[in-house]
C-alpha cells in the first residue's frame, strides 16, 4: 500500500487560517503583530522577497515595516539598527533579510536580535532556550517538520526518531524538539556507518541531508513516516529525452512511497509549512509582548 | 578478560598540573585568574563547600573571591551582584552556591551570568553555543564524561554513542559534544523502548539516569566504552549482614566490567575530573579575557 501524503500547503492553510484568527484577537484588544525586516543593498532577488514577504503579512493582517540598509553598511550601522528594533516595543519580530553585506558578520548579528524577537529562532540563544526546554521561538524548517510529524498521526512518546543531517537550523533543533516530544532520538551525518541501517531503525525519519535523493527504498522501515527536508534544484532528462530543472528532495519519493506510511512530498511538503510558521512565530512573540 | 579501569582521580590530578601551568603562564605575563563565588545565608554544607573550594582555587594559584548575600536576600539582589560581578573586569569566573534564597529564581539567576563568566556552563546560552559549535563554557561534568571518553583512547569519529539520560547539564551536552565529534548520537530517557537492546548498540554508553546499578550486563555491548555519571547514595546489606551506606553508580560495575572494554568506578570517575574542569573553565575564561 503506498503512503499517505502528507499535503504541505494544505497543512500551512491551515496554519495560516489559525494564524490569522490570533492576529485578530490581537488587533481587538491591543494592536496588531508587526514584523520588521532587515534589507541592506539593492540585491534584485532580496527586493522581490521582501515585497512577497510584506504582501503574505498584509494578507493575515501583520503589520510589516521595511528597514533598509546601504549595501555598504558597517557591522557597526547593522548592530546599531539591530539594537533600536530589539528596544522598540512597537516591533514583535525582526529578520534579518539574506544576503547581508559582505561586510557584515551574519552571525554575530543574528545573535543580536533579542530572543524573544527571533521569529527565525537562528541564534545560538534560541536553540539553548529550546534545549532547556524553556519558551522560545524555534528555527521555522524544524518546527515545519515537527508538525508535519504531528499531521502524520505518529504516537511520538516512545518512538524511535532518526534524523540525518546535524545543521543547526534544522537537524539539532528537530532532535531537540523529538526528545522533548519523548522519542528516542538518533542523529546520524556524512560519518555515520550503515547509514541505511541505523536510518531504517526509524519509525521517524527526518532528512536534512541536502543531497538530491540520498535516502532511497533501503533507508526506509516499513510504515515510518518520513519527512523531506532537502530542497535540491537539479538538472535532469525527461521522458522526452530534453534536460529539464526540477526541485528534487533529500528522498527518492517514489522509492520511498511504496514502504513510508506517510511521506512529505518535495515540493509541497516542508517548504510552504515552513514560510506559514515565520508569520505564526511573529505572532507568538506578539502575544508574550502584549499578553 | 575485565574492562580497563578509566581512573578519575588520575586524570583528575593530570588535569590540575595542566591547569596550574596556564595559571603560572597567566600569572607571570599579566595575572591570576579569578573565580567569584556567590554564597547566600549561612547553610553549614554551604560555607564549608565555599571553604573546600577556596583551598582548592589556592593549590593552583587561582584567585578566589568569596561574595555573601544575606539568607533572606531578594532577586533584585542577587540579579545585581550577578551584574557587578559581570562588568568587574577582574573576575574570570561566576558560580552561584547552592541553596540559593528560597526566595529567588535559581534559574534565570544562572541565566544572568555572563556566558564568558558562567564556569558552570549551566546555561541555555552555553548550551546553545555549544550546539552552534561556537566557543563556550561547556558543563563540567559532560565534559569530564567526555575527558573520560577521550581517555579510553577509542575513535570517536563514525562511532556509535548512547546516551542514557536527557538532562540538561549532563545528557544534553554530552549528546552535543559527542556529535560535534562525529559519532552517530542516539539519546535514551525513561520512555525509550527495549533501553537495554538500544543501548547495546553504544560502542560508547554514557549513562546519567540517576538510578542506582539501572545498567546491568544485558545494556552492554562487548567492549564498549561506559562512562558511568550517576552517584546515588544507597543503604546496603554488607557480607557481614550489617546495613551500611555506599555511594554507587547507574551502572552495576562488577557485571559491567566483565563485558566492557573500558568502564569509569563510582566513586573515582566522572566525580573528581568534574572537580578538576571547573577550575580548568575558570582558566579558559581568564585566558579569553586576557588573551
């Protein structure tokens, strides 16, 4: 029997739905949530995703404020920016849009925003605050992940959970979030032996990998539910004989579909859960600034 | 043939040499360094803890200052000795004694250290640089489990590592530490499935359950390495059929030994190299403020 899909952009609907109910609550009472994002230079690609970005805001009612920086701005000019968003209460969350000047230590400015300001939850702080198990924003792709698992129905208490990949914006805090959760958690990267084997043990299998389909058919135990992480824009031949791009994940879905008991597609799978979270993370950081 | 006894006391005093030549190195080009230690009331454990560690601080040429608070001292005290002590450029190290005022918040205390102060490494800002492999303070006793893994002499890298505990001073970290160091990490709690079968699999077992002798034959893989963390103190009916007190591990050692390649006693393991890293952390911290 082939896999359930798990749908992606029908779970960050969903999200987004939810999302926007909590900004209106918030908008009754006190005000809306604001978002401030970080853009230094005139990078053409860096313009277009600020302007995606302020339009998904405006959509579910978050405020957006745009701080733009020169191309050539110091480190100094950056933190200095950093520090009066981290001081003004008017902002619940500030991102620092990629890529910033060459100048800049990413960073060490990273770590500057206030953790209860970090809706990316990239900083060094974040993640010490998850592993304490304390209230913190999380890294967007591994919360997307985790509820992603969540969707899939898995009883997590107790499970046995495999993530290959040790990055610090998604495998360790995916494997934080699992051993929280109570799974029995192994994380697994480029030195691990028998990979296939110690990925098999998995009734939870989380590649963050970023290898075009590293996990084929004899990665996968039986019924496991395995979420993709990987986003790979490969070069490829058709059936019509033409090389064409396409975006492939860490997992050879078809493979891998005929043994999962559920599996995220690539695209469609971890990609658009991952964007509904920044927005529902600026909203968690609103509402324990305004609560 | 019996596992390789991993003598604690003898690493330990090797590590105080060590440690007592940076001081001399420190002392001799610019100065001693300086651990402060934050003492509220006059718990009798306490003062005499504080003493020990005065004495202890003094054999190597470690400066030591002893900083009391009354026992009924409010958090806004406490908070703003923690900030004198973090802005007094002399002090390299910060530990706060235990008990602290009932009256405070231990945690977000330890939270206010400096993480270039906190010697504990008893935070989730040390926590989280040590996952984002940054310089950092690291809890000294996952590191002593991990000068002992070091001391075994087996190869790290592409190992299989179990870890049996999550804790956030020890599990956690030594997780972390072990992954930063390229083995596969699995993470073991009390909700693990087949604990003994998982933990078979660790040609490293790090154990720190807090539950006496819980590690029988059956959770040992011939000749691992075991690190055995816990101390629990147990009542025990001796040979000569008198009850009396002892101090044993989480692993039940005499079975162990039979099966493993290297295994730490309880006492004389983990316990006097923890010792011995908390004053090789106040070194690390005044060599990166001298530096």
């Amino acid at each position: 029997m082939a896999a359930t899909i798990l749908d992606g952009k029908q779970l960050a609907e969903q999200i987004r739905r939810q999302t926007a109910q909590r900004v209106q609550r918030l908008a009754a009472t006190a005000r809306a949530p604001m978002l401030a994002a970080v853009l230094a230079g005139d990078d053409g690609g860096a313009v277009l995703y600020a302007e995606s970005q302020a339009k998904k805001c405006a959509e579910l009612g978050i405020a957006y404020r745009l701080e733009r920086l020169p191309g050539d701005a110091s480190q100094a000019d950056l933190l200095s920016l950093i520090d009066r968003l981290n001081r003004d209460d008017a902002v619940d969350g500030v991102i620092l849009q990629q890529p910033l000047p060459k100048t800049c230590d990413a960073a060490a400015a990273q770590s500057a925003v206030r953790p209860d300001k970090d809706v990316e939850g990239a900083s060094p702080m974040s993640l010490g605050l998850l592993a304490y198990g304390r209230p913190a924003l999380l890294p967007c792709t591994a919360l997307a992940a985790w509820e992603l698992i969540k969707a899939s129905g898995i009883k997590v208490e107790g499970a046995n959970a495999v993530v290959i990949g040790r990055s610090q914006i998604v495998g360790r805090p995916i494997g934080l979030i699992l051993m929280q959760n109570h799974a029995t958690v192994t994380t697994c990267h480029t030195r691990t032996r028998d990979l296939p084997g110690v990925a098999r043990t998995g009734e939870i299998l989380v590649v963050a990998a970023g290898r075009p389909r590293l996990v084929t058919a004899d990665y996968i135990r039986p019924g496991a539910v395995v979420i993709d992480v990987g986003t790979n824009r490969v070069t490829e031949t058709g059936a019509d004989g033409k090389a064409a791009k396409k975006t492939v994940g860490d997992v050879d879905f078809e493979a891998a579909r005929q043994i999962a008991g559920s599996i995220t597609p690539v695209p469609g799978g971890v990609g658009p859960v991952t964007v509904a979270l920044l927005l529902r993370n600026v909203v968690e950081a609103a509402e324990r600034h305004i609560g």
